[in-house]
C-alpha cells in the first residue's frame, strides 16, 4: 500500500493514477490520517448485438421488390 500526503498527490497525480491503474492501492492521507483511496473505475467489455433480440428483424435487401414499387424505381407511376 502506498500512502501520500495531500500535497504529493497534486504534484504526482499522474504517477498515482498509474500506480493505481496497474493494481497497487494507493491512498491519500491528511497529515498522517487516511481520508481517500485511489481506485480504478473497472470497465465493461463492449458487446456487439447488445439489443440484438429487442429490435427484430430488418428489412432483407436482397429480395426483390413488389412489381408495385419497382415500377415506381424503374420510372413508372
């Protein structure tokens, strides 16, 4: 455990903030008491097709279109 007064900790914060990122608990003292401890915010991993089951299904651009609407696409009315 690395503890550290108030004002190493503004002249260090970068270091700390590494110290702490790899694993080492670091705390941060007023005087000699203990007041904060410095810890990583854990992250979450990125899921791909998070709302995969909510959406539905979209539209298959490989069929092909109603005679109705390829006449539209194709110049006719």
């Amino acid at each position: 455990m690395k503890q550290v007064t108030i004002h190493a900790a503004k002249t260090h914060l970068s270091k700390l903030i590494e110290a702490a990122l790899a694993g080492e608990e670091v705390v941060i003292a007023k005087g000699h008491k203990p007041v904060v401890r410095l810890v990583p915010i854990a992250r979450q991993p990125f899921k791909i097709g998070l709302l995969k089951d909510e959406l539905g299904r979209g539209p298959d651009f490989f069929e092909p279109l109603p005679d109705d609407e390829l006449g539209f696409w194709e110049g006719g009315q």
